[in-house]
C-alpha cells in the first residue's frame, strides 16, 4: 500500500503547498511542519525545496527574503495571482475527481450516490 499512497501524495502535494500559502506567506520549514502534521502527507524539506523552486519558477508563487529572529534570514514563500488560478482549477477537478472514486469505491458507479 505504501507505493499507492506515494503516488497520491506525488501528485497533490503541489496544490496543498498552494492552498497553504493562498491565506498568506510562509517559510518552507513551516510549510513541512505543517504538511507533516496531516496524517498521510508525510513529506521532507528535500521534498519540499524542489517543489517549491519549481513552484517559483513556474510562476505559481513569489519569494522575499527576510531577517530572522532566530538564525539566517528566511525565504517567505507567497501565492501569486496565476497560483491561485491553478489552485482554483485544481479544486474544482479534485471535487469531481474524488465523487467519482469515492463512487467507485462505495458502490461500483462513478457517482457517489446522493445524500
């Protein structure tokens, strides 16, 4: 099971870093404590720092430097317009794509049966 929840977790990670970031900025450690906390999206900062670079430049998010309190400066990592364009995209087909397996799963048709 673990290469199944893998995959899943490959292919989402990007818009739960988006819809992360779409209430305001963060820094990349706090994103990882933040994505490890939910239960299934285990992840690493050598996950995480790849993504994020590709992120930015996709132009999906923007960065500003920042002193900090504690150590070297941070990177604060900020959703762009076209980010949560994408992320919005993303939200709606994850609806519809999650109906239909949950569909399948439930009762073997693509559409979870109303409620």
């Amino acid at each position: 099971m673990a290469p199944v929840i893998s995959q899943l977790r490959r292919g989402v990670l990007e818009y739960c870093v988006l819809a992360l970031l779409r209430d305001g900025e963060r820094y990349a450690f706090e994103l990882v404590r933040t994505l490890s906390e939910a239960e299934g999206m285990v992840t690493s900062e050598g996950t995480l720092y790849p993504l994020l670079g590709r992120l930015r430049r996709e132009g999906l998010v923007e960065t500003t430097w920042r002193e900090s309190p504690s150590g070297p400066p941070r990177r604060y990592y900020t959703l762009t317009g076209e980010g949560a364009s994408v992320l919005e995209a993303f939200t709606v087909e994850w609806g519809r794509f999650r109906r239909s397996v949950d569909g399948f799963l439930a009762t073997g048709t693509p559409h979870a049966p109303a409620r």
